[in-house]
C-alpha cells in the first residue's frame, strides 16, 4: 500500500494556522511559493519569457453553476440516456410509405488536421464530462465540467473547483448532489465516480468560490482525482479504461497541441444535459506563465474554440499523445477568438503535490489507487468539507 500519512500531517498542521479573528478565518502562509488568494483582484502568473512581474486582472475559472431554465426546475433528477420515440404515421389506403427520420444528433466538433486524427481519436475516448446535479436541499447549484482518464484503472484528472461538489455531496441529505461521469458526443451517463483526492491548499485559499456564482481564479493548485467506482444505470464498466498518457515535460511556446472538452458556454441547461458535445482544437502554446519565476506552470492557448465556460478540467495534449496541460481558466471576451485559454502545466500539478505531501503525484495517481482513496475520504475529505460548509454558513 502506497503511504497517504502525509495528508493527515498536512492537515493537521493546516488546522493548526486557522483560527478565528471578527468572524472571518485567516491562514498563516508558510510554503516559499507566492501566496494567491482568490478574493485578490490583480494578480495572474507571471510571465516567464520577460521575467517581469507587471500584475493582471484574475481569469474566471471556465466552469460556472449550471442553473435551470427558469420555466425548468432542476429536483433530485439524475441525468439518463433518452430514447427518441419515433412513430410510423397511418399512411392513407394506396398512398406511398411516409418515410419518418428522427432529428440527427448533434457530433463532436474537431478543428484537428488530419495528421494529427489519431492523436485526436484517443483524446476524445479518454475524455469525459463531469455532470452535477444539486437537488433543491444542497447549498449549492448543478454544475458541468470536463476531465481526462489518466491510468488504464479509471483515474479521472480534473479541477478542484469542479471536484469539490463532491465534498458537499451527502450535505444536507445523503445524494444531495449527485454527480454522473458522462463520455461519447453528445455526452451519455457511462460511469459514476467519487473523490479520490482535491488539493487541499486550493480548498484553504479558495474556499470562498463555492459561495460565488463567477469565481476567479489564476488555476494554482487547482487539480484533483476522481476513481471511477462503477457503471451508471446504462453504462459498463470496461476491464481497461481508454487513457491519456500524463507526461511531466516542460511544455515550450511554440509547442502544438490539442486542447479538448465539454465546454457549455452557448447551451441552456436542458442543452446540457442532453446534447452536450466535445470540442477539440488543435493550435501552439503561445506564452508560458510561472508561479515563482523558474518554473513553466501555466500555459497559454490563445482563443481556440474552446475557450468557453464548462471547458474546466479539459485536456492538453502534445502532438505526440502525451497530457501535458489541465484547462483552468478562460478570459471573458465576448467571442472566443478574442479570448485567451489557460492551462497549469502537469510539471505544476506535480510540483504542487510534492510541496503539499512531500510525495510523488506519480506514485500516488498511477495504478490501483483505492487504499489512497479511502484513506483520503477518511481521513481528509471531511475536514475539507467543513471548511466549505462554514463558508455557506451551515455548520
């Protein structure tokens, strides 16, 4: 069994450097990296080719509450696989036969050259939507994102501000939120999962967001783990998940690569729910931003389709199949061409994990990762979601 002890020593000492002042928790920083809080108004990575440190606006983290319709009300309903019914209309006596053809669904949008189709090909099995639906008893609303299997057991990479609905979802009530793993274009329910791990130095520095209905945020520290438990009510669990090799090169400008999702921005929340597409772009990395000033951490994509809303936990992938990139943040320009799409490298990921648990990412994330599971949703996750819920003012 891989060692998790370090979780509990993080939080333990975490726990320590909160305390209580006028109402509000205030964290003492003790790590070396600069400190970025989510509620600073002017602070992005720096750049890393001028080495300056001229502060930007905050980019919206690119997954926002998935609300209803407002003629639609969203009540303890669980997204399901539907059926077209179609019908044979009478036809009169000696007349031709009335040829019915349900409405086609909609497919995968690729802006992929053909020689880089295969890579293509692999990233869209691998990749996946992450549905929530929040009954009215949850303190926080549906949302949509994406994710991206990682380890042929069924490892699930995405962000920690989409990951951590499932630290609320047994609050009130048991299932209050109910989270489904969706794959195929449009998105169809194939597999339910659970929290295997959501850095816990996002949750502390960002825990305010999940009151937010337009976070912002830089994307440092911002990953988590999903474990796929078993097949939703249509789906099946395969012997061996399709996967995206995880690579922890640095990535260059210049660099191409695809970026892929379930982005949302343009669709209603029935849309969502049923005719939800992937999106995948290919395109250069076109600036490199660092957290400290000697490491790569985001990347910047430049406004590819989809740098939309609910493209959070999308892939980057380089032209030689390997991850290399996490979707974070998108800037809100009015079209996306005009936007610019960010990633934290996988180098930061695993840098990130190594300061917080004095671990390897790799050994933790690779293989069988159920001891680390349990042991997180043990151990970890509840003090994680008292934090949340203190911050909703219910506890």
């Amino acid at each position: 069994m891989k060692s998790f002890s370090h979780l509990q020593t993080l939080l333990a000492a975490t726990t320590a450097a909160l305390f209580f002042a006028a109402g509000f928790f205030f964290f003492a920083e003790t790590t070396e990296p600069v400190e970025l809080a989510i509620e600073d108004p002017v602070f992005v990575p720096i750049d890393v080719v001028e080495n300056t440190f001229e502060p930007t606006p905050f980019l919206p983290t690119s997954t926002p509450p998935l609300l209803p319709e407002p003629e639609e009300e969203i009540v303890e309903e669980k997204p399901v696989i539907e059926i077209p019914e179609v019908t044979t209309p009478v036809a009169a006596e000696n007349a031709e036969p009335i040829a019915v053809n349900p409405e086609p669904a909609p497919v995968a949008q690729s802006f992929v050259p053909k020689d880089l189709e295969l890579v293509n090909t692999h990233i869209q099995e691998a990749l996946v939507n992450i549905l929530c639906i929040a009954d009215s008893s949850s303190p926080v609303g549906s949302i949509s994102g994406s994710g991206i299997i990682i380890d042929p057991s069924g490892t699930i990479l995405t962000n920690a501000h989409i990951a951590q609905n499932l630290l609320l979802k047994d609050y009130p009530t048991e299932d209050s939120i109910v989270c489904t793993v969706r794959t195929g274009s449009p998105a169809t329910p194939a597999y339910i999962a659970d929290l295997a791990y959501i850095s816990p130095l996002w949750i502390i520095e960002n825990k305010e967001a999940i009151a937010q209905s337009s976070p912002m945020g830089t994307g440092k520290d911002d990953f988590a783990l999903l474990t796929i438990t078993g097949p939703s009510e249509f789906g099946k669990v395969p012997e061996v998940f399709p996967y995206i090799l995880l690579t922890f090169d640095e990535a260059r400008i210049g660099d191409v690569v695809i970026s892929a999702g379930y982005p949302a921005s343009f669709l209603s929340a029935a849309a969502i729910k049923r005719n939800l597409v992937q999106i995948s772009a290919a395109g250069i990395i076109e600036d490199i931003f660092t957290f400290n000033k000697l490491t790569v951490d985001v990347l910047a994509l430049g406004g590819v389709p989809l740098a939309q809303q609910g493209a959070s936990g999308g892939a980057v992938v380089r032209s030689d199949g390997s991850l290399i990139g996490l979707v974070v943040t998108s800037s809100l320009e009015e079209n996306t061409q005009e936007r610019d799409l960010r990633a934290i490298s996988t180098g930061h990921i695993a840098r990130s994990f190594a300061e917080q648990h004095q671990a390897s990412f790799a050994n933790y994330a690779f293989g069988d990762i159920t001891p680390e599971y349990e042991e997180f949703q043990a151990g970890i996750a509840p003090a994680l979601t008292d934090l949340l819920l203190k911050v909703l003012g219910k506890s």
